[in-house]
C-alpha cells in the first residue's frame, strides 16, 4: 500500500482542505503516515499571508526532500497559487498544484512516477468562478468538525496577499453544504464550525441566497446538530436578517468574530477596509441589544505604515470600549505583492512590539472581566482534549460563548456536549466541574465522536 504524509501551514482553511486531500488519497488505496516518516508521498499545504509563510513553507518543503530523496513532493496551497516558479526552483519539488484543481493531484504525481518529469498545475485563480467540491467525512483531530462554505474574496485591503491566492468570492452550492453537515452530524460531531476565506460572504455571487438563509436552513434541516459557530463575520455582513436568524437560533453559538483590525478611521482607510470605526460601533450594538451576553472577539493589526501615537490611541480606546471577550494581535508585517509593503513611514519594529504588547495586556484584561460573568454559572462545554494536570483527569474544551474551561473528568467525555459549573473564572481558562451529560434527545447518545 502507497504511504502519503501530509504537512498543513497556515489557517483552518488549509487543515480543512488537508483532511479533503487525505480522503481523495484514502479513496486511492494510500495509508496515511506521519510527515517525519518515510514516506512515498509529502503534501505541503502552504500559507502564504506573510512572508514569514513563504518562509516556513520553504524550510517544509526541503525538510520532505531530505527526508526521502525518491519520494514525490507535491505542493499545494496558497503559496504554491501565488509562487510556483520560485518553489519548482527547490530541488526535489515534483508536482505544484495550487488552490484549485486539487481533484487532479493524483494523477499528476502518478503521471510524475512515469516521467520523472516535473509538473506545475497552478492555473489562473481569478478567472476562477466555481466552489471545488472536497468530501471531508471526519477530521482527524476528532471533536470540531469545520464545514468550508465559501472560497475567495473581494474585498483587496491593503495589506492583504490572499485575492491573489485565493482568488475571487465563490460560494458553495446549499445542498452540498446541508448533505456534508449532516454526514458530520452522523458521523458524531456535535459542533459544526461553518468556515471559508470571507465565511459570511456566503451567498453574495448567488442571485436567490444569502448567509441568513443558510443558517436558518443548516437549524432546521440537519438533523441531530446542537452547536453551529460562524469562524469570522464582517460587520457590514450583519445584516438584520441575520442579527434576526442569531436571536431566533437554538444552535448558533454566542459567539462571533467579528474582525476590527483597526480602530482609527485614518487607518481604516489606508487598510482600504469598507467601514468606519462609528459604522463598526453601530453594528456591535445592534447586536449586542438582540443578543445579551455576547461574546465578542476579533483580530487587530498594529503598526500599520504611518500609524502614528495618537491614531494607535484611537485603536486602543476604540478596543476597550466595545469591550471584547478576546483579541488576537498582529504585529503589521510587510507581505510583498500588497499596496501596504510599499507604503512609506513603516513603523519600526520596536515601537510595534510596544503596541501589540499594550494591546495584548487590554485584551487580557478584557478577557478576565468577560469571564467573571459567568463565575458560578452553569455553561455547555463540549471537552476536546485531555489536559496533564498531574494525576487527574483534566478535560479542557470550549463553552458556545468561546470561554475556555478546564474540569476534571473522564476521557468518555471528550466530543459530547456536557455542562459545567465555572467555580474560578480567569484567561486563558476558566476551571469549572463536571455536572452532567446533556440529554441527547435526537437519540445519537451511543454515538461515539470520531
């Protein structure tokens, strides 16, 4: 039996579009191995986002080489759309396929084996305008199961490579996205984390179809689903009719991710980012009025070209008081290729790791008083995975409003939908106990995860 060894850089995007690659190869007969094995195959699945992407993806890319000289390199991914030719220049590389057209992969490493001669399938992204289909029946970190809904983006901000890599917005046919759910469902996932390159996009290139119905269609239609969690969603995307599908849902998660990136309106506009920080304010209340206890994280780039004290200030302000459960940090990193790299008046590196440590010390800070709410509640958790706290058994997993709890209980428990008292609030985790196993009614309770 032909060995495949898999190596995924980058976003959930890129470990969902693994684990489709791994079931094509499943379905040819390949036993699946560990990347630091021998093996007949490596598929690198590169990231691109930064230069440092480029970087790692490279230093993987050699790694596999060395490993076994004889065996077939394959490289897909975001790096491997926006750079083939620099990456057919690493010796060793066999086959390039980019983000598309990975149905042909096979045949083109089995087309390498008889020539010998390399292959580069990157084709043109942006005259792409279908969803490839990839079948993702389990997922091998077992208790979240992600379902890839749309692919690409429109929206060309500034300091952005992925249009380029990822191309144009294209979304998913509905039934397969209701059939896939359901198979996941069946399969023994309780969460289903719906996720894409501009996720809440879904629908905008279909005339009859949008996000809102979408979600209202995965609530009513899927059988046996009890969590559904939206991974990112632009502010202009919540629209009333969602804000009105979130408040009427009994399985879509308090929790949104809702991303800012900056809280200055200069700098907004030299992201090219399509709102304001009052446009963005507006939408966070809307919201947060349908839905009380709301937690809200999002992702923030400092040092942006030309950021200077007072716009950092603005951001900083602007953060504390919309008043996230968590962010995530970037310092800004120039990605050749994006308007933003060419920009004058960078932002030296020491003033950035400055401002990205201020602003990791307001989100933790924010995290705690988001937490402490919640002190002597009852939540749901779903346990992914068994924490070494000593002898005990510690499970650790997420609550539907994204705070991360540590209890201690049995391993059976991983992947079922479970409820937890938090007796200690805090971040990175909350500490909680064990008070039962929800009742399963759609019957699926002698289901195992996966």
């Amino acid at each position: 039996m032909p060995t495949v060894a898999f190596h995924t850089l980058g976003c959930k995007v890129n470990h969902y579009e693994t684990e489709g690659i791994w079931n094509m190869f499943k379905e040819n007969g390949y036993e699946r191995v560990e990347f630091d094995r021998q093996s007949d195959v490596y598929v690198i699945n590169t990231c691109t986002v930064t230069n440092t992407g480029d970087k790692k993806s490279r230093q993987v890319i050699r790694r596999a080489v060395r490993k076994n000289p004889d065996a077939v390199v394959c490289v897909t991914g975001c790096y491997a759309q926006t750079s083939p030719g620099e990456i057919m220049e690493i010796p060793g590389v066999d086959v390039i396929v980019g983000t598309q057209n990975r149905k042909n992969m096979i045949d083109y490493i089995e087309q390498h084996q008889r020539t010998r001669e390399p292959i580069n399938g990157v084709s043109n992204i942006m005259k792409n305008r279908v969803f490839e289909e990839m079948d993702v029946p389990a997922f091998t970190d077992r208790t979240r199961a992600s379902l890839k809904i749309q692919e690409g983006c429109n929206n060309f901000c500034t300091f952005c490579i992925i249009p380029w890599s990822r191309g144009l917005l294209r979304s998913r046919d509905p039934e397969n996205v209701i059939e896939q759910a359901q198979n996941l469902v069946d399969a023994g996932y309780k969460e289903i984390v719906l996720t894409g390159i501009h996720t809440a996009g879904y629908g905008e290139d279909m005339n009859d179809y949008n996000f809102a119905r979408l979600l209202r269609e995965l609530e009513t239609r899927v059988d046996g689903l009890k969590r559904i969690r939206i991974s990112s969603i632009e502010a202009s995307q919540i629209t009333d009719e969602v804000i009105d599908v979130l408040d009427k849902s009994e399985k879509i998660v308090r929790h949104l991710h809702i991303p800012l990136q900056a809280g200055s309106d200069s700098v907004l506009h030299r992201m090219r980012r399509k709102y304001s920080t009052g446009y963005y304010k507006q939408k966070i209340d809307k919201i947060r009025k349908a839905l009380p206890g709301l937690a809200i994280t999002s992702d923030v780039i400092v040092g942006f070209p030309g950021e200077t004290k007072e716009e950092f200030m603005e951001t900083y302000q602007f953060v504390r008081e919309i008043g996230y459960s968590e962010l995530h940090v970037f310092p800004f990193s120039r990605r050749t290729g994006t308007p933003a790299a060419r920009m004058n008046d960078q932002v030296d590196d020491d003033i950035k790791n400055e401002r990205v440590n201020q602003m990791i010390e307001l989100s933790n800070q924010l995290a705690k008083k988001y937490a402490s709410d919640y002190e002597e509640e009852v939540l749901e958790v779903i346990p992914e995975e068994q924490v070494d706290e000593g002898s005990a058994n510690f499970l650790q997993g997420y609550t539907d409003n994204y705070l991360k709890v540590r209890f201690s209980g049995s391993p059976e428990l991983i992947g079922k939908l479970v409820r937890v008292k938090i007796t200690k609030s805090g971040y990175p985790y909350n500490e909680g106990v064990f008070v039962r196993v929800m009742d399963d009614a759609a019957g699926a309770a002698d289901k195992q995860p996966i």
